[in-house]
C-alpha cells in the first residue's frame, strides 16, 4: 500500500507539533482518503496560521492527535509492508515521533528524489514543482474523484499534489530506486537565497571560499543536502 502524508504545525521551531493531518492510501485499485484537525499542545503561531490557515479556535474542540482517526489509521498500517510517501519526509517523520509514531514501513521523500532526478530545476518546494512539472493540468479532474477541495498548504491538497508529483517522478524510477534515493545525500548546483541566489555554488567556491565556510560555521539549521553540497564543491574546487 501506498500512504501519502502531509502535515501542518503550529510553526516550525524545534518544540512545534501537529495540528492537521491527511492521507492518501492507494491499495491496487481502492484509494481511501481521511484527515484530521488535531488539537495540539501548545498553541499556533500566527506565522504558520498565514500559511495554511488553521487558527487556534478551529483546533480547540478537535482531538489530540493520539485520539485522532488518522492516527488510529496510521498505526493499523504501520508496516514493512506499506510505504509513506510525503515532501520533506524527514520533517514528517519528525513530528509523528513527537507523538509516540515510529513508522516502521518504507519511505520515499518526493522532495529528496526530485532533487536527485530532475537537476534542470533548482526550486523544489511542493507548490512550484506544481506549476513547474504541470501538475495542476489534469489535478482538477483527480481532485473531483477523491472530493478533494484544492486550496495550497491544506492537508489533502498537499497530499494530492504529493501523489501527483509521486506519480510523475515513477515514470522516471521505480519505487524501489526512490526508496533508494530517499536516503542519499542530493547535490545541490544553485543557491536559492541568500546574497548569491541564484549562482551556482560551485562558481561561488570558485570566488569566495570563506563566504561557504562562513555558511558551514554558522547556518546551525542548513539543509542536509545544501550542506553536503557546500562541503562537495569546496573539496572539487581548489
């Protein structure tokens, strides 16, 4: 079984938790959908309610997320069997064992894989490689048969753009070579802020070294595969 995940918090510090849930299982044929307001332990920021718009009134008679249906139905199929599938995998993971879930299942990370197999590109958050890939061309006719309402950072839409990008990216390799992938370190060529957003880091290694070590010494919260790929391009660049 294939299970599509997404999550929203109450931000994104390291003491943050769930406050909504949806998924997506795809069994042979039969896809069964199911999402949860979760009522978390500490309140909402209002950074993350601009985002996707869950305020503290809308969680307050919900459950928390151990009393949840979605969690009832995660912990029925947390198997070797069945394989999670999200955007930023490692984030989701992070905030299930927050709530006591280890997901002992497969994983694939559509974040990480695409970064590995579409390397023309060089933004990959859900909502641009929505438009970038054209997803969104046939997303309304598959919305209306899961009666998914498509509204950006809303549990299920999310989750259905992560099936779509899932399926995209299976036409280039198959699940067992994204489970693969999921796990290595993906090599990033641009920056995508900062004071060199837009130029390729190996260029920057090229021009100012000590601006990427400054990054190494200092960005405490860098991305995995940005700082794999800072160290790579410092030691082929000398």
């Amino acid at each position: 079984m294939l299970i599509y995940l997404d999550l929203e918090t109450t931000g994104l510090e390291k003491g943050d938790r769930i406050c909504s849930v949806g998924l997506i299982s795809v069994d042979d044929d039969q896809i069964e959908t199911l999402n949860d307001l979760i009522r978390p332990p500490k309140k909402i920021h209002p950074e993350a309610m601009a985002v996707h718009h869950i305020t503290n009134e809308m969680v307050r008679e919900a459950p928390g997320f151990s009393e949840s249906e979605c969690a009832a139905w995660l912990a029925a199929h947390n198997s070797t069997d069945n394989i999670l599938i999200a955007h930023n995998i490692e984030f989701d993971l992070g905030m299930l064992q927050k709530e006591g879930m280890v997901w002992q299942g497969g994983i694939i990370d559509t974040l990480k894989c695409t970064k590995h197999l579409i390397t023309e590109i060089d933004r990959f958050s859900l909502q641009y490689l929505r438009y970038e890939l054209g997803l969104y061309k046939h997303e309304n006719e598959v919305a209306a048969t899961m009666n998914i309402e498509l509204n950006a950072h809303s549990v299920m839409s999310d989750a259905l753009h992560v099936k779509l990008l899932h399926e995209y990216i299976n036409d280039i390799a198959d699940d067992e070579h994204l489970m693969e992938l999921t796990v290595e370190q993906a090599l990033v060529k641009k920056f995508v802020f900062g004071k060199y957003k837009g130029r390729y880091i190996e260029e920057i290694a090229m021009q100012d070294r000590g601006y990427l070590q400054w990054m190494l010494e200092n960005m405490f919260d860098m991305d995995s595969d940005l700082r794999y790929s800072v160290r790579h391009f410092l030691k082929e660049v000398r």
